[in-house]
C-alpha cells in the first residue's frame, strides 16, 4: 500500500524546491505551487456535523480516533485537496480517482497505526530527516538549511509541515521495513517460476553502454584551434592503442562534465544517440572504441563497455529486478493483513457518516453509555454480641417461654383485642454500666436462690438487699468510704504516683541536667563508699605467693611453646629414642626411730630396721657358742645385726 499522502508532500516539496523560477503570489498554506492559480477548486462534500448551538456552524470536528492520536475535519479536507491536485497532475481516470477517493480515510488511518506502531517500536527518525533535508538541500545548491527555509517560505510552504511530512514518510517505512518485508521469504524455485510467467515483460531493445574522452572546441574556434584538438584526440587515442586504460585517459585528458566518472554515459537505445554516433557504436563490441568524432562540443571517442543484445535477457541478468518485482507482489497482501492486525489490536472510532474501507469484521467498537452512578448499599448495623456466662449476675433471662438478648431485657404485656387475650413482649432498653460506676436504674430481677449457713433471717444480706424498693439507684451507705478501683493502679498502689508532666520549655533543660547531674555524682559517692579498703603489702605478698604454681612439673603457669627452625629435619615419633626409666623416688628419713619405713635402713645401709621387740642383742665374742647350731639352711649371722626369732610353734 502506497501512503500517498506523506509521499505526495515529500514530493510536492521537492518538486517546490527544484523550481526557483516559481512565484506564488499570496498562495493558501497547503496549496500546490504547481498548480494553477486560477484553477477551480474541488468541492468537498464532507459529512455535516450537526452543530450543538442552534443556528451555529461547526468548523472543526474530530472524525477518526485513533489509539491517542486524533484525526481531524480539516485533516480529511486537506487530504482531498492534496488528492485532487495528484489526480489532476497524473492524469489519473475517473475509475481510478474513485478508488483512491474511497481509499482516502483508509489510508489516513493506516498511517496513524503504523505511526502508533513506530512509537511503541521506539523509532527515532530525527537522523534521518537531517539527512533527507541536508540532501535536498544540496540538490537546490544552497549554503545552509536556513537557506533552504527562506525559500520553502517564498514558495507558500510551511516548513514545520514539510518536516512533518519527512519524519512520517521515514517512521512509516521503517515500520513496514522491520515488521513485513523482513518476514518476506523467496526461493529460487520461486524466482524461476515467476521469470517463466512473466518472461515478456522483462523483454528489452538492444541497448549499448558507452564511457566517452571529450576534448572540448568553442563553437567559435578557427582552423588552427580544430587542428590542435585533433591532435590531441588523436593522441588519446594512440595511447589506449599502446595500452592505456580507457578510465584514466578520461580523468586525464577529458573535458567533459563525466571526467570524474570515468567517462560513464549509461545505457542508449537504439534512435536515442544521433545517427552519425549510433552508425558508429552499435557495430562495435564490448571492450571497443570509435576514432575521434567530430561533433559540436569537440572530438569525441566513444567507446561500448557493454553491448546489450534484443529479447529476453538471462534470469541471472536480471535477477535483482525479478526480487523487487516479486517483493512488490507479495507486499501488498501482507502490509494489507498486518494493517488489518494493527486495526483489531488498536482503538479506533470513527463518527458517523465516514466510512473505513480497509476496517475488519473482527475490529472492536467502543460503546458509549450514560454514566450512571453505582447504586449505595445501606449499611447494615450488627448489634454486638458481649460475652455472658450465665452466672447470677447475668443479664440473660432465664425464665423458659421469654426471649432474651444481650441488648434489651424482654418484659411481657397482655393486650386485649377483638376479644382476644395477646401476650407481647415489651423490650425494654438496657442501661450501659460504666465500669467502677453504680447503675442509675435497679437491675433486672436475677434467679430465685436459696439462702444457706450465716445468710438466713432478717438480719441477712439477701434481705437487705431484696428489701430495696425497684427503680431507686444502689447508693453508697454513708459514713463509709468507697475506694474506686481502677485498672492502672499499677503493681504497688499504695505507691506514691507522679504528677503527670506536662509540657516543658527551653529554660526547664537546665533544671533537668541538673537533676540528672547530682544523681550522678550521688551514685559515684554511693559506689565509693560500698568500695572495700585496700589491700596491705603483707596481704599481697601473701596473694602473689599463693597464686605461684607449686613447682613439682616446673613452672606450668605458662606453657612454653617449642621453636620451629627453618630447614631442620622433621622429628617423627618413631625415630625418637626410648625414654629411659623412671628413677625411683627417694624418701625422706624419718627423725623418730620407731617410725621408720620398710625402705629405710640401720644407718643408711638400706636394710629394712626390725622392731625392737624382734629383735635380740648378741652376746659378746668371748662367749661360748650356743648349744644349739644355726640350721644349715640359715646363713650365719653377722655381728652387729639383728637376730630375728624363730617362728613359734
């Protein structure tokens, strides 16, 4: 689908642009420079907008919305303008100017979603119409874009709108660029299908492409001037016989405006050169040159770097124009159905009496009610359900037959009527009891009970009590005091309580860090006092000795920690020695001689001293020996050392 819109503004603009000689004397704002003044103008025949004043005339209307876009009654005007002058200028025909007539707002609509689209894309087009205009710009051969403004102002356009029109033309055919021609797929099956459909339509005249070396004469020039110049074209033309390329003899030696292209002419036709040069080139082959030809310019050499033959070229030749050819084909279904996406996903409403003819069956339509506020619910009041436990001092009736509810207490009353006897239930409202305060109405009667022990007679307190007459108030006696109990009495209320502080000031700070200051310095004197006396010197010596380490392991306040040396070899447990035994414990010699131990021997000897009561003194050396001998088995006894008895029998 073609926006002929924006494409028509980018055209008129160049089109402006590209005529300088164009005066427009007091033309309309968005009126065609090139059409004719005097023309007579199209009558629109618009739908009318009832106005919502009597007698009054609407000359501005909202006639599509689109998304948050808008498009308007003087939008749609002109567009049909513009859609004239196209008409007028193309020569378009009756049926066709119909058709784009019907197309119209379908078109004007499809713009506005591609260019909703383009915002959701997050497409930028500032460059671009920088580029576009800078190009323009260097087309018309002026110096700076403020230039460029002054004469699109001269001209009667608004450049705003012309800008307007680019950025549009640029958003919109990126959009269709990135979301259906990118998705657009062709086969090589289907390019040799479509080149044997449409084989006669790509058939062609044989046509040759020429590059040229011009050395130029004056059209006044003399013989000798020709003569010269011919010898310089035939110069030229002995050098590319030597070799020379064709290209630079034509940077070189050319005096034509296509010098820096290499001499590049382009494709001609057979009928479209003169008949002295196409007698000349269409004999030649590709890669061949002519001899310098006289013409009014100068001396000419032409020559044929490509020589296209008549009928249909090969599909290989012309296979970029059967891909455009194609992609035009397809583009035109799927921009149409991705279009028609973009209408069921938008929001689009159109007034009345203006017809979309691009619009889908499954597009929504927005409906438009009178607004009605939402009905107020009445709210209903639940009355509060107290906790009763049913004990004596309950509010509940528990007579069998009355209803009986937390909010009222239920009393009955006989109604006669039509001679008969109805019994009604009267509520009667419950007194609300402040907590710690009597009630001012005499509570409701309670549960019949039966009095027992020390509660019987007149004197009991169920007497007193059902002796007060209904209705009168729960006083307290006199002369009796009434404490009120409260719930923030507190843990100790026979504490005293402090006054409630009020608000403070700036100036009461300083009684404040005062106060706070001699409860700290009388707790630092508190402290001090409790502090126990010093210690004396005897006291710490005495200390210090007590928390030595005794000594039987060595010093075992302090574990010492063995040194590690770098490099010395490890020590294994099993390459160390055995540790030698123990040696035995020495005792102490005990100072009593009878306390002696089995280790302790007679002076030190270490024989083990016997008792004295074991023991028997010898007699001396001049004493005849004893009757009896010393068994054989005993060895003789020493002198000096005891004698130990014989075991009695």
């Amino acid at each position: 689908m073609t926006l002929r819109i924006s494409q028509f503004a980018v055209v008129c603009g160049l089109g402006l642009l590209a005529l300088p000689g164009v005066v427009q004397a007091q033309a309309p704002r968005y009126q065609s420079p090139l059409s004719v003044p005097n023309a007579p103008q199209p009558q629109l025949t618009l739908p009318v907008t009832q106005p919502i004043t009597p007698n009054g005339t609407v000359v501005e209307d909202v006639v599509v919305h689109v998304n948050d876009q808008i498009i308007s009654r003087s939008d749609v005007e002109r567009a049909e303008e513009g859609l004239a002058q196209e008409n007028q200028q193309t020569g378009a025909s009756a049926a066709e100017a119909a058709e784009r007539q019907r197309n119209l707002l379908r078109d004007m609509i499809d713009k506005q979603l591609l260019l909703s689209r383009g915002k959701e894309l997050g497409i930028n087009a500032d460059a671009e119409v920088i580029r576009r205009l800078d190009e323009i710009r260097k087309q018309n051969k002026m110096d700076t874009m403020e230039d460029l403004e002054k004469a699109a102002r001269q001209q009667g356009v608004s450049f705003e709108d012309f800008k307007a029109g680019i950025r549009d033309n640029v958003i919109t055919q990126q959009v269709v660029r990135d979301e259906v021609g990118r998705r657009l797929q062709m086969t090589q099956n289907q390019e040799q299908a479509y080149y044997d459909a449409h084989k006669q339509e790509f058939s062609q005249p044989e046509q040759i492409k020429l590059s040229e070396i011009l050395i130029p004469t004056a059209a006044d020039a003399d013989e000798a001037a020709v003569a010269q110049a011919k010898a310089k074209a035939e110069t030229v033309e002995a050098k590319l016989k030597s070799g020379s390329k064709f290209e630079d003899m034509a940077e070189a030696f050319s005096g034509g405006p296509t010098a820096d292209k290499g001499g590049d002419l382009g494709l001609y036709k057979r009928g479209a050169l003169a008949k002295v040069l196409e007698d000349q080139t269409f004999g030649l082959k590709a890669g061949e040159w002519t001899a310098p030809i006289r013409t009014r310019q100068g001396f000419v050499i032409l020559k044929v770097t490509d020589h296209v033959d008549t009928g249909v070229p090969p599909l290989k030749d012309i296979e970029p124009q059967i891909q455009e050819a194609m992609y035009s084909e397809q583009m035109q279904p799927a921009l149409r159905a991705y279009l028609t996406k973009l209408r069921e996903e938008a929001y689009i409403d159109i007034r009345a009496g203006y017809v979309d003819s691009g619009a889908s069956p499954k597009q929504t339509k927005p409906v438009f009610t009178a607004y009605a506020p939402p009905v107020a619910k009445k709210k209903k009041v639940q009355q509060k359900k107290r906790f009763d436990r049913g004990t004596k001092y309950s509010t509940v009736a528990k007579t069998t037959g009355a209803p009986a509810t937390t909010a009222a207490v239920a009393t009955t009353t006989t109604v006669t009527k039509n001679g008969k006897t109805v019994v009604k239930a009267k509520k009667v409202k419950r007194e609300k009891i402040r907590y710690g305060q009597a009630p001012r109405n005499s509570l409701p009667p309670g549960p019949q009970e039966t009095a027992s022990g020390a509660d019987i007679g007149e004197g009991a307190a169920s007497a007193t009590a059902a002796a007060a007459a209904p209705g009168t108030a729960i006083a307290p006696v006199e002369g009796v005091a009434q404490e009120s109990s409260t719930s923030d009495t507190g843990p100790n209320p026979l504490a005293a309580t402090a006054a409630p502080h009020g608000k403070t000031r700036y100036s009461d700070r300083a009684k404040v860090d005062a106060e706070k200051k001699a409860v700290k310095v009388k707790k630092k004197k508190e402290k001090a006092a409790a502090a126990s006396a010093p210690m004396t010197a005897e006291e710490k010596a005495a200390q210090q000795t007590q928390a030595a380490p005794l000594g039987l392991n060595g010093d075992t306040a302090k574990k010492k920690k063995k040194v590690k040396v770098k490099g010395a070899p490890k020590e294994r447990l099993q390459n160390k020695p055995p540790a030698p035994p123990a040696a035995p414990p020495v005792e102490t010699p005990s100072k009593a001689p009878d306390r002696g131990t089995p280790m302790e021997g007679v002076h030190g000897t270490g024989t083990p001293a016997p008792k004295a009561s074991d023991t028997t003194t010898l007699p001396p050396a001049t004493a005849p020996p004893a009757s009896n001998p010393p068994d054989a088995g005993q060895p003789p006894a020493t002198p000096g050392s005891p004698i130990p008895t014989p075991p009695q029998q």
